[in-house]
C-alpha cells in the first residue's frame, strides 16, 4: 500500500480513544502522532506537518472546529486533510464540521473498515497534492534558474552591442584620418598647385573625387549613427532658410539625378519664414531622404521635393518627449516637408520596419542598390530630436512619399 508510512496525528481528549485508533492505525503500517487537546495538536502541526489528521469535535480549551478552521486558515496547513470524529446522529455538528472545511468524517464507535478506507482515500488525494505541489516548486525553481541565463544572455548582449558601437566609433575615426590628406592633395591637385593636368588626368580625377565624397559620406553617417544610439545627438535649433538649406541639397543631389536621367522638381514658396531646426542635422536628414528616392527610383522616373505651409490645427503637435517644440504664442505655423519619388516602392507589410536600424527591405548580398541601412533610423531620430516625426506613405512599383513639419518662426 502506497501511502504506508503516511504520519497520522490523532487528536482526542479521551485517552482509550486515542489508543484505539493509534492501534487500527499502526496494524495498517501507519505511523501515528497523539494530541490529548487542540493546542497540542496545533503545535505539533506547527513543528511537524502531518499527512492527516483524525479531529475529535468535543475537547476542552480549543475545541475540533476551531482547531479545523485556524489549520484551514493557514496557507501552509490548508492542504493537510482533516477527518472530524463526530458522535452518531448529529447531523448539525457535520454541517458545521463542513461549513470550516472539513474533508471527511467518522463516527463513533469507528468501525474498523470504514475508517480504513476513508483514511486511505484521503491519504491518497494528499500525496496527488504533494506531488503537484512538489512539481510546481521545480518549475518554479526553472522558471527562476531560466529568468537567470536570460538575464545573463540580456546583459552580454547589452555588451555586445555596447562593443559594437564603440567598434563602429573607433573604426569611423580610423577611416577619416587617412580621408584628410587625399581630399588635401585631390583639391591641389585638380587646382594644378603640383602642375598642369591632361584633360585625361582631370577627369579621372574628378571621378575620384567623387567617390572620396561619397566615402565621406558613409563615415560622416557611420558617425552620425554611433553619435545617436551612444544618445550624444543633440541638436540646437535655430532659424534656418529653409529654400537655402534645400537649394544646398538640390546642387548636391542634382548630378546624380541626371546621370539617372531623373526629373528633379523643387517646389519652395519663396516668403516662407525661417524653420526652427538644426541646421546640419537637418541637412543630413533631407539629404537621405534624397539619397533613397534617387536610389530607389529607376531611371527616367520623378523625385519631387515640396514645401508648404500648414497650420497647426491639421496635425497633433506634440507636447511632450526630449525634443518638444517651446513655441512662443504665435508660432504655430508649420512647414510640411515631403520628398516624393515615382520608383519601386515599399511592400506594404514592411513599410512599419523602414525606420529600424540595420533594415533593407532587400537585406540580399546581391541587392542592387547600395547602403548601410541606417540612413532612415537616423532621419526618425534626427526629427525626433525636433520633436518631430517622420511619415511615409508608398505603393509597390508606383513610389513613395516620406513627409514631416517643423515650426516655422515669425521672422
Ligand atoms: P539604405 O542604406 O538601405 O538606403 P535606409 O535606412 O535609408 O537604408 O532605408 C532602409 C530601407 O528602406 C532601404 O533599404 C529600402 O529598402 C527602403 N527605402 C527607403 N527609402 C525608400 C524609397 N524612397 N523607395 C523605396 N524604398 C525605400
């Protein structure tokens, strides 16, 4: 029999009682706990939990039901099965006896196989619990011994990522260093301070420029980048001309526009006020905006760049976050400002993924177009840092529009 060996507290102030039972008990292989009164028997529950409990109902000082409902109250007695001895034909004492949560009852005089047999079965629906409750501790102490190597995981990979920034530092400066005396000599070079130049050298040299340009370019956003995920960006608005900062990107972004036989269109009111933003941080981020629509439109297509005043009262102007505008009464009057290209477009499901660092909706290594896949995460941080947020609206194989506002002053 399984539950043989099971400790049984018998708890009665009637002595021959007690040693009945103990002796029904004991021929079963049981071992047997005695309390002649009920604060004994709490205190011997307290030292050492049995797996049951045989309670007689009438005893001195603390009787059975109060000795049953404080065991019931408690969370760590709850579970030990109680059996109230009660006296034949008193159904109103076995009401009570459950009312307190009592499991199972007896009554005197105890036969013998009756009281076998209900001993047994609680004692087996007390081992089930025991079992589930032995279970439940070793999940728990998994889920705790689990929580911990993630933890652990967590924190290497928060060093890893800490390591890989200041890598992509490191490596930035490194490659800048040398940059400095190419485009030094380059620049005397094409001006002829070494000496004439073949039309042949010139043009060659000129093509050479523009890749060192471009090298500059992709170090100057490498560093832009680990500027903003170390959370050193910080910007410092002021007004800027906002027809003389997109002029600047338009002479920029120009040639390569019409070596793809693009139709580049500017579209600027001329009495636009100034716009309160940083002006080379904002310059980087229209400058990837124009990058990506270039690059991203197949030839004889269209990028357009619009300006256009809107009032406040079209769109929510945040009011909290670290780049909260601190607008004086008077200047919610917004700039909207929306680069639009007639190329690939971006498949709807992966529009919400655009902005992540690292993100190519063609991650392949055999991709066509060329790129780090940070030039967006550093365009949304950028204008976060203005407080404001990037837009973009597309449609696959007809192109996109990418759109923000900042605030314009009253000068
Ligand atoms: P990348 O260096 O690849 O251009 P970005 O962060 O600038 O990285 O852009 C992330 C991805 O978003 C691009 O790889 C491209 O898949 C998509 N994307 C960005 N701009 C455009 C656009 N104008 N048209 C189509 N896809 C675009």
């Amino acid at each position: 029999m399984e539950e043989q060996g099971s400790r049984i507290l018998v708890v009665d102030d009637v002595v021959e009682n007690v040693e009945l039972l103990e002796a029904y008990l004991s021929s079963f292989g049981y071992r047997v706990e005695k309390a002649y009164d009920g604060e004994e028997a709490l205190r011997k529950v307290q030292e050492d939990p049995p797996d049951l409990i045989l309670l007689d109902i009438m005893m001195p000082k603390l009787d059975g039901y109060e000795v049953c409902r404080r065991l019931k109250a408690s969370q760590q007695t709850l579970f030990i099965p109680i059996v109230m001895i009660t006296a034949l034909k008193e159904p109103e004492e076995r009401i009570q006896g459950i009312l307190i949560g009592a499991d199972d009852f007896l009554t005197k005089p105890f036969n013998k196989l009756e009281l076998m047999a209900r001993v047994r079965s609680l004692l087996r629906v007390k081992k089930l619990h025991d079992q589930v409750e032995a279970q439940n501790r070793l999940l728990e102490q998994r889920v705790v011994e689990r929580t911990a190597q993630l933890q652990e995981a967590i924190r290497e990979l928060q060093e890893l990522d800490r390591l890989k920034t200041e890598f992509l530092q490191n490596i930035s400066h490194e490659l800048r260093t040398p940059l400095t005396p190419i485009k030094g000599y380059l620049g005397a070079i094409l001006q002829e301070a070494l000496g004439p130049l073949s039309p042949g050298q010139r043009k060659g040299l000129l093509v050479v420029r523009e890749s060192v340009e471009r090298l500059q370019q992709l170090i100057d956003d490498l560093l832009a980048y680990v500027r903003i995920e170390a959370g050193r960006l910080k910007v410092e608005p002021k007004p800027v001309s906002l027809p003389e900062l997109l002029r600047k990107t338009w002479e920029r972004f120009l040639p390569l526009a019409q070596d793809k036989g693009q139709t580049f269109t500017f579209s600027i009111p001329s009495d636009l006020p100034p716009v309160l933003a940083d002006p080379e941080e904002l310059y980087r981020a229209v400058s990837h905006l124009l990058d990506n629509a270039i690059k991203f439109t197949p030839e004889g297509g269209r990028i357009t760049v619009t300006a256009r005043r809107v009032p406040s009262s079209q769109f929510p102007v945040p009011s909290s976050g670290p780049g909260t505008w601190n607008l004086e009464p008077g200047t919610m009057n917004f700039v909207e400002i929306s680069v639009t290209d007639t190329g690939i477009g971006i498949p709807a499901e992966k529009l919400h993924r655009i902005f992540d660092r690292f993100y190519q909706v063609d991650g392949s290594i055999t991709r066509e177009h060329g790129g780090m896949g940070i030039g967006l995460a550093i365009v949304k941080q950028v204008l976060e840092a203005h407080g404001a947020s990037i837009e973009v609206e597309s449609e696959e194989g007809r192109g996109s529009t990418f759109r923000f506002r900042l605030p314009l002053t009253d000068r």
